[in-house]
C-alpha cells in the first residue's frame, strides 16, 4: 500500500481522541492547524478534533509530508500573525528534530524524554515570546508540555 493512503490503526484512533480529550481538559486550542495530506495524519486530526469545542478549521499542506525540518519551519513561518496558536499535525522524523530545533528552554525531563522519541500522537507544545511566526528560529521556544498516550497512561494509575 502506497504510504500516503495508509490509514490509521485503531490504537491510533483511540490514541489520537484521547490526546483530543487532554487538549480540552486543559483549554489547549489552537487558532489554525496544519495537516499533512497523508491519509493517516488527516484521520488522527479527524479523532482528536472532537473534543475540541469549537474544532479549528484544518489547513492540508502539501509540503509536511516526510517534511524535512526546514520545511516544517518553513510551512510554519508561513502562517499568519493572527495566528497565536498554532497545531502541526505531521510525521516523524521531521516533527521530532523541528521541536528539538526550536526549544531553548523548559522542563529537562520532558526535553529529556522529547529527545529519545516522539511517539505517534505525541504532543508537544512550545511556547515562543514573539507574536509574528515569521521570526521563528532554532532555539527560540520553550517547552512548555510534552504529553503522550504513555503519559497520560501513567498519570491515570
């Protein structure tokens, strides 16, 4: 099966809508939201947009399929300044090395663990002290939270 049209598997699914569940729990709302094109990355901002009240419309860009850092970057300098939150939903390796790029700060553990794998629907949110993505560079950001299935499996027991 070509890559691109490859779908989600349940666990991702379930995976995707309980990140979705953290993301309203906690009021982490994003104001625009990049998707890659692939089929599975489409699927798992459809299962996590439903607990977001009300869902950000999506943008599907092209370019963050098997995107290179600089490319992620590049897709992100792009978005507009009225955008003060932003979503990435992607692919690794590019999401991983971008956010290990962009962070100069933050909690050492959670960079620690962000360093030895990204996991499928990991989320990691940064925090930059500019309004204009456009002045986005390495190591402007801090880490603010780095949460994913596994976490939020260990914090319910």
């Amino acid at each position: 099966m070509d890559d691109l049209a490859r779908a989600l598997v349940e666990r991702g699914r379930k995976d995707a809508g309980r990140i979705g569940a953290f993301m309203a729990a906690h009021a982490l709302m994003p104001d625009r939201v990049l998707v890659s094109p692939a089929a599975r990355t489409q699927e798992s901002w459809k299962y996590l947009s439903v607990a977001l009240k009300p869902a950000p419309a999506a943008t599907t860009v092209e370019r963050l399929y098997d995107a290179t850092p600089h490319a992620i970057l590049a897709a992100i300098k792009d978005v507009p300044a009225s955008a003060h939150t932003l979503m990435v939903v992607g692919h690794n390796p590019g999401l991983q090395e971008v956010a290990l790029m962009l962070i100069a700060s933050g909690d050492i553990e959670a960079r620690e663990r962000l360093h030895e794998k990204l996991p499928t629907a990991g989320l990691v949110i940064i925090d930059f002290a500019f309004d204009d993505w456009g002045k986005l560079h390495p190591e402007s950001g801090r880490l603010e939270r780095f949460v994913s299935p596994k976490t939020l499996d260990a914090a319910a027991h």
